[in-house]
C-alpha cells in the first residue's frame, strides 16, 4: 500500500549539479555570496530591503526615475510603500526596449497564438510595440487619463495583449475581465470598477462554436450604467450591437491611429490593473496592483523559480481575465521571451489537444491546473505516449491541491519522470506566489517547495502562534509584505484590513491550511474555510479526498460537510470514476474503509455518490459549497462564475 500521507513519499526528483550551477538562481547566489538556496530565503526574508533592491540589477527592471528608498513601512505591513520616488512604466520594461526603435530585434517573437481551428498567428514584439502604441493613442483620443479605468472583456488574442499593454502606456488601470463571464458577473465588476471605456471582442470560438460575447457585453453595460465608449474588436464578424454607448470599430479606430507613443512615466505606486477574484463567497474582491510590484514579482519567479532561458517558449493555459494570464505575459516579456496563448477548449477536438500545441511551437515550460491534468489522466496514457514533448524543461501547475496518483503521473507520463514541477500557490492578491520550488529543490509528490525569494510566510495555529515542528498542520500566514501585495481593495481599506489582517494583529491570513515536512518541503492541504468540523476534530477536503482518489478506480473527488446528529457534521464524498469503471457497492464499500483506515471512523464518508463532472468556477475551482447546498436541498441562486451548469442537475439527480 503506498504511504498515507506524501511526505512519506521517497524524494522522486533532484536536479543534476549541471542543472543547479547553470540556473539564474545558482548566479544569483554566488554573487550575493550565500551557500544554500534555504539561505537565500532566508536572507531575503529577513532583510526585505536588500532583497527587492537586489533583484533589480538581475532582472533588469529600468526606473526612469531611481527610487530614494527601497520601502516606508512607517504605515505597518498592510500599507507598505515600494521603491519610493522611483518612476517606472511596466509597458517600457516589457514592450517598448524589445519592439521600439532602440530595440536589438524587433521581430523577435513575443506572442504565438493558435486557435481551435488550427489557426496559428505569431506576433513580434515590433508588431506587438506598434497595435500597443495605436490602443494607447485610441484611448487618449477619447479622453482616458492616468488612473482612468479601462475594462477589457475579450478572448484570449493577440489584441488583448496590446490592449493591456496600451492601458499601461498611457497609465490607464486595466480591469481584466474573463470573457466567459456572464451579464451579472460581468456588470458587478464594471459598475465597481467604474469603468468609462471597454475594449470588447464580439465573439468567441469553443468547441468549433461560435460565442457570441458582443450580446452579453451589451446586456453587461447596460446593466452597469457607467460605461460610456465601446471599441470593439472584430474577431468572429458579429454585427455590432444596438446600444446607448458609442461603439468605435478597432479596424477604424485603433487600426487608424497612429503606431508612435511616448510612453508615461509613472510612478513606482501607480496603480496598473484591477484584478477581481472569483466572487464565489460574496461580491468579487477589486485587487488593486502598481506597476512596480506586478512587473518585478512574476519577473522574478519566471527568472529565479522558472530559470528562465533565452530561447524559452512559455505556455500557461490561462485567461486575461485571472491572474495567471498577465503574470506569464509581464513575467516573460520583461526578459523578451515568448509566449504562447491558445483560444478554445483545451481538450477540443481530441483530449491530447494541448500536448499538440507543446511539440507544434517546441514549447519549453509546459503550466496546466490539476483538475485539467486528472481529465487528461482519465482519457489514458496514449494521448502522451503520441505526443513529442522532447522540447519541455520544466512543468508547472497551481490552482488546488494536488493528490498524489495525479501528480505523479504528470511528473512520469508528461515529463518522462525526468522534469521538474513548479507547483506554485499564491494569488490574485499577490500577483505572484508565497510558495514556489526552486531549480535546486529536490521534490516530493505534491510538494510546493518551500516559500518564495522575498516572501515572508509561516504556518500558525489558531492562536497565530509558530508552528516549530514539522508535521503539524496550521495556517498559512504572511507576516510581511511584499512590492506586489495588493495596495488595499478597490472597495476601500475597510474591506481589505477585514478580509486579510483581521485575523490575527499584523498576520495576513491567506486561508490555506499549510504544513512542512522534517525536510522543510511544504504542502497545501486545501482552504481553511472550507474544514469539515467532524466530531470535535478538523479536517480539509483535500485531504479525505487525497485518501480516495489514491484508489485506482477513482479520476477525482470532492468532499462536502452536511449536517449530522451525532458527529455535528458528516463527509458526503462526490467521486468521479477512471474511465471504464462501473462503480458498484463493492467500490463504495472498500472507499469507505480506506478513509476510516487512515482518518478514523468518524470521517468515514456517510454516503459516497458517483458523477461525471463537478461543478467548477471559470478558473477551475471545485464550488463544495453549492454542492453541499444540492445534497442538503437547498436552493443554489445564480452563478455566473459556473464553468459547466449541466454538473448541477446531474448532481441534483444522485442526491
């Protein structure tokens, strides 16, 4: 039987000690004069302001003003300044020294976009510099100034690229917005936002259908009553909409203006985009993010954790509309990399869809969510063993814990047990990573390393105390700040001092039950909200769920709490059968035993029910609670967050 828990696991992956003295990381260290990478985090965490002024010779990030001091943290960690005085501009960093006139090749590509259709359309950084510089003159022209917010509602295109980077240029703040979004969801972050001007696609492709986005963003607007220009980007040759707002063609408008900007100096602190979550618990959160901290946190951990290489070709299946989307875009093209962005079904028309797109463009860094990898699991080994990966160095995942089954067969299947997973965990809030291996990091299944260069975090338990021992479980904390921790919420301080320092006096509670093994390797074990209380004793999700899913006829599982008489609350487990498996009474039967094996009887799920698919958010997220809400009968209002309403009837059905 294989170990319960993964940290009993024997250590599956270790870099070569070519690997470790040619990494950006290794470089780093030698001249900072530090032995260990665990030293490093160290260093880095307890002297924050030699750190993050380090790091920007490294990562060339160019001030056009020098900063007068690293950071002012007279206000206490949730109102940290960075790099005060300095004056900066993300567009320049990333767009403007690799396609503008000084640039050393301009047709260098930054972009490669395919389509479901097999459609593929590369972008060079000069192409990119110039539709960039013609969004931020369309936007001036119809008066946009800085701190003006621009809401962009489109697929993921090449356009939307030089639209966020249009807004950065002429200090616009960019609100992302995930273009499958319906009216409410979409509307909600509008009218919170305020936005004045929105850059829309008028469709969409999935599944080799055609989605309308033009008649949602239209109902969107409406209901939002705040917007008052809409340029619209032509994509699939919808007819323009019948709306109050001015409608501005982008062939007309953007197409014809002109492709010379002069890029504004902003300051360090000015805000560049609002990212909202995900709203599945209350009104979505406006994330508020400057142009400092989201240009040199994800260019440090592309540069550091992803060691990132000159003929790197990066694919992280992503949206605009989440954080991951910007994060791989600023963090590669501030080293002029290349990126490559897919429009469509990541399993349409076959299951092996995106492992095409890695040997299509020799993709090198390979990023996909674990729920995308159990689906991939589920459809057999074939898919990969068909597919030539050989141009892939590094694998990344984040979005939910991992289990183990799953982890090691991307770990054996995709990257042939030889490459290492970056599995990172962080967030919207953070534009970035708390935890994140290291190039030099050995690694368990599961694992996530250890905490960031620059990130200070740490596992309390209920008190906000230490946890000093390895093994025990707590909560994980920040108990500093960090350039691209989010300058409170668009909402205002109230809401964010409630949300994020509340819990404990000058902690950051991230919600994430954390723990560290006796070899310092870190593991997730699911949200701290969602903790089943289950006679007396606490338990995530993740980990009776990790229980399950080890059994060989279970692809995936989710777990709920409802209401007990004699435990207070009982597990209620969801699984989705291995493809070709028939559950029967036996299967529930031996399920059941194993978690009462290895929890204890009283986690022992009361009932075990059998589905196709989980109902999820757009970026992934399994919603428990609506499915605790359909087993106990309650009504589950609208969700226009949901990825896949057919899971909800379905789940109706079994309960």
């Amino acid at each position: 039987m294989a170990p319960d828990h993964p940290h009993e696991f024997p250590v599956v992956y270790s870099p070569s000690q070519e690997d470790v003295e040619t990494s950006n990381v290794y470089q780093f260290m030698q001249d900072a004069g530090v032995a260990t990478y665990d030293q490093l985090v160290e260093r880095s965490q307890a002297d924050p302001e030699w750190f993050w002024d380090a790091v920007i010779e490294p990562l060339g990030v160019a001030f056009s003003t020098p900063y007068s001091q690293v950071r002012d943290d007279r206000a206490g960690p949730a109102f940290t300044r960075w790099y005060v005085d300095g004056q900066l501009n993300i567009a320049a960093n990333v767009l403007d020294r690799y396609g503008g006139a000084d640039a050393a090749d301009p047709t260098a590509v930054a972009c490669i976009w395919e389509a479901e259709d097999g459609s593929v359309e590369e972008l060079s950084f000069g192409q990119l510099h110039a539709e960039a510089n013609q969004v931020a003159n369309t936007l001036t022209a119809l008066g946009v100034e800085p701190g003006d917010r621009v809401g962009l509602y489109m697929p993921m295109v090449p356009a939307v690229i030089a639209s966020l980077y249009g807004c950065f240029k002429c200090g616009a703040v960019a609100v992302p917005i995930f273009s499958g979004f319906g009216v409410d969801a979409t509307a909600a972050r509008l009218t919170d936002a305020g936005c004045e001007i929105v850059i829309g696609g008028d469709g969409a492709y999935r599944r080799g259908a055609e989605i309308p986005l033009v008649e949602t963003l239209t109902d969107a607007i409406a209901q939002a009553g705040c917007v008052e220009e809409l340029i619209l980007y032509e994509h699939v040759g919808a007819e323009p909409p019948t709306t109050s707002v001015t409608v501005h063609r982008w062939a007309s408008s953007v197409g014809g203006a002109s492709t010379s900007f002069a890029t504004l100096e902003l300051a360090a602190d000015h805000p560049c985009m609002l990212l909202y979550s995900s709203g599945t618990t209350g009104d979505p959160k406006g994330i508020l993010h400057t142009h400092a901290g989201a240009l040199i946190q994800p260019g440090k951990e592309i540069y550091f954790n992803f060691d990132h290489q000159p003929d790197d070709v990066f694919f992280w299946v992503s949206d605009i509309g989440w954080m991951m989307g910007p994060w791989m875009l600023i963090g590669n093209h501030l080293f002029g990399g290349t990126v490559v962005i897919y429009e469509g079904a990541p399993d349409y028309p076959t299951a092996g869809r995106l492992l095409e797109v890695i040997g299509r463009h020799d993709v090198t860094v390979f990023g996909i969510s674990p729920t995308a990898i159990r689906a991939l699991r589920q459809e057999g080994d074939d898919w990969v063993r068909r597919s030539d990966l050989s141009s892939l160095r590094i694998l990344g995942s984040t979005g939910e814990p991992w289990d183990v089954e799953s982890w090691m067969w991307f770990f054996e299947e995709v990257g042939g047990g030889e490459l290492p997973i970056m599995n990172i965990s962080g967030g919207t809030e953070i534009m970035g990573c708390f935890l994140m291996p290291s190039p030099l990091s050995q690694l368990r299944p599961t694992t996530l390393g250890g905490p960031g260069l620059g990130m200070a975090v740490e596992i309390v338990d209920a008190e906000g105390n230490p946890l000093e021992e390895p093994l025990q479980r707590g909560y994980l904390v920040a108990t500093d700040s960090c350039p691209s921790m989010t300058h409170s919420l668009w909402s205002g301080d109230e809401r964010y001092l409630a949300e994020y320092w509340s819990t404990w006096d000058g902690l950051w509670d991230h919600g994430d039950w954390a723990m560290v093994d006796a070899d310092g390797l870190w593991y997730l074990q699911g949200r701290a909200d969602e903790a089943l209380n289950i006679a007396g004793r606490k338990v995530g999700p993740a980990e009776i769920e990790g229980v399950l899913m080890d059994h060989a006829a279970v692809n995936q599982a989710a777990v709920v709490g409802v209401d007990d008489t004699t435990t207070g609350t009982a597990a209620v487990a969801f699984v989705i059968p291995e493809a070709g498996v028939e559950p029967d009474e036996s299967l529930t039967e031996a399920l059941g035993q194993r978690v009462r094996e290895r929890h204890g009887p009283p986690f022992r799920p009361r009932e075990i029910l059998y589905v196709d698919a989980f109902p999820k958010t757009q970026s992934g997220k399994i919603l428990r609670r609506v499915m605790a809400d359909l087993y106990d009968g309650v009504r589950v209002g609208e969700l226009d967050t949901l990825q896949n309403p057919a899971a909800l009837e379905a789940i109706r059905e079994v309960c």
